[in-house]
C-alpha cells in the first residue's frame, strides 16, 4: 500500500515491493507469484487492519462522542489518510485496465460491507427501514470518496470539508438516532422545609402560674412577711 500511495498502480511491482518489505525476491514470488494476487492480497490485510483500528479507537473515545458524529469524524480520517490515497490510485488505473477492474469493483462492495457491518455492531438500532440503511450508507460512503479525491488533489485549500462533513453528518443523523443520555446520579433527599408537618421534637410544656397563695420570699411582700 505504501508503494500504491507513493508511486501509483503503474510504479508498483513486486521488485519494489520486496525491496520495501526486506524480503527477497524468491520470497515474495513463493508467496505472491503476480503483482496482481500480491496486491489482493494486502488489499484484504489492510481492511481488517482497518476496521480493528477503527473499533479500537471509538471505543476509547469520550462518552459524549460516542454517537455517529464521532462515528463519522473517525471515518473521515481514515478516508483522508495514505490507505484511502491507494485506494484512489488503484480506482483510477482501473478504469483502463481490464484486469485490474473487477478487483477494484470488488473492492468497493468489499469495503461497504466492512462499513455496514461495523456501523451495525455500533449503533445497532436506526430510524429507518433496514433494507433503506446500506443505500443511505452507500450514499454516505459516496460523499466520504469525493472529499477524499478532493483532499488528495489540494488538501482541501478552499476550506469547504468543514461545510460538507457537518451535511453528510446531518444526513446520518436520520439514520442512527443519538444515543440516550447517561442516568443522572442519585442524589440524598432534601427534607422539605415548608412542610410545617415534619418531624420536629415538640416544644417543652410551661406551668400555668397559679396563685397558691404563698409569698415568694424573693418579692418584697415575700421578705415582709
């Protein structure tokens, strides 16, 4: 892939390709005998390598990102990195090469299935149909490739990506609905202070003070007498 990304489909052989891996040419041609079944075969090996690099890393993303926004900026990312600018070189070659053309159509079908697959482990519930979801995200996945030829060509010098992504977020938002908000956590009870019937310990009674007749000897007539 890294010699696809450099050097295009036409740049590519297996010389090159050996000599980059380290490996020796018998090596290489025991193993992988045309640049045709070598490149299918990395093809296969970066997908998975991929899609278990994609899985990690939204899996360690804050829960507040955890929805498809961060899904897609995710996505975004590895569609504007080296695999994806291979990709491109192997789609443009194919278009006038025969042999090389079924395998790039495969591709494609390869890498909207890997798409689909992962969207559906991670938000396993949409808003719509789901013989409607592999369209919608065939039309997302569509969006994603022309920025990334757009990305390859002026690195996006006119600053339009921003524009684009938030629409092509917006269209998945129909699809996936936003997670549900994590439970508040419980709080103690608060005792209701207007409630005028709450338990407070009764007040001490006072004595009526009756007259018994006898003189308090502290008083003036007490000590008289």
């Amino acid at each position: 892939m890294e010699c696809l990304a450099d050097l295009g489909w036409s740049g590519t052989s297996t010389t090159e390709v050996a000599r980059r891996a380290g490996v020796s040419r018998g090596a290489q041609q025991h193993h992988y005998p045309t640049k045709m079944v070598l490149v299918a075969a990395a093809l296969e090996h970066l997908l998975e390598r991929q899609r278990f690099a994609y899985e990690t890393a939204f899996a360690v993303l804050p829960p507040e990102r955890r929805n498809v926004e961060g899904a897609l900026d995710l996505l975004w990312e590895v569609f504007r990195g080296r695999p994806a600018r291979a990709l491109l070189e192997l789609t443009v070659a194919a278009r006038t090469d025969d042999e090389l053309r079924p395998l790039c159509r495969d591709l494609n079908e390869r890498i909207l299935q890997v798409i689909l697959e992962t969207f559906g482990r991670l938000f396993p519930t949409t808003n719509v149909p789901d013989d409607a979801v592999p369209t919608m995200l065939r039309a997302v996945f569509a969006m994603f490739v022309g920025l990334s030829v757009q990305h390859a060509l002026d690195g996006d010098a006119e600053g339009h990506q921003k524009a684009v992504l938030a629409q092509v977020k917006s269209v998945a938002s129909l699809i996936i609905p936003a997670p549900p908000a994590p439970p508040a956590s419980p709080t103690p009870d608060t005792p209701d202070v207007s409630d005028t019937r709450a338990d407070v310990p009764p007040a001490p009674e006072v004595p009526e003070d009756t007259d018994s007749g006898t003189a308090d000897p502290l008083t003036p007539e007490g000590a008289r007498s």
